[in-house]
C-alpha cells in the first residue's frame, strides 16, 4: 500500500512538471512570434521607403511608413492624387503587405 502512495505522488509531479514545460514553451512561442512579427515589420518598412525612394516622382515625397503585422500605414502629403494611387500600388506590392491604410493628403 506505501509503495502504491508513493508510485501515485511520483506520478503527480511528473505530470505537473511536464504541464509546467509546455507552459513556458508556449510562452516563449508567443514571444518569439511577436519578435518575428515586430522584425517583418521593419522589413516591411524598409523595403517600402527603399522603393518609395528608387522612384523618380516620389523620391522627394514626405512620407511617414509604419507598420503593425502587415497593417502599413502612410501619412504625408503628396502632390497629386495619381501619385497617391502610385504609392498605393507600390506598398501593395511589397512582400507581407497585408493591407494599406493611406491617409496620405493631396495638396496640389
């Protein structure tokens, strides 16, 4: 009977150590998620200003990039609305661009 308690209370603690693991390698699936998110973004970020700038009617254009999971957003102004349009295709066109917020202004 004592050898049946302790074989149940060794049991125990190795089913809660085993639940303990996956815990924290959950945790740090979610966290390394969020790195590889954050560090696409930058990517995402900078390929869009890299191609903003390669283009001769919109290297000089103002505008502000970011970008959250794929979510970019633009802010600026920009002088007439086809250049508008061609930002818009541009950032669409980037590897992991998931959707384009464009609040850009036109002023001309």
């Amino acid at each position: 009977m004592k050898n049946i308690k302790l074989l149940a209370l060794v049991m125990s603690v190795a089913v809660l150590a085993g639940c303990a693991g996956m815990n924290k390698s959950g945790a740090g699936s979610s966290a390394s998620q969020q790195t590889s998110a954050a560090t696409g973004d930058a990517a995402i970020v900078s390929k869009i200003k890299s191609s903003l700038a390669a283009d001769a009617d919109l290297k000089n254009a103002k505008i502000d990039v970011t970008s959250a999971e794929g979510a970019v957003r633009l802010k600026g102004e920009i002088k007439s609305l086809a250049l508008r349009r061609k930002v818009d295709a541009i950032v669409k066109d980037v590897p992991g661009v998931k959707s384009v917020d464009n609040q850009l202004i036109v002023t001309g």
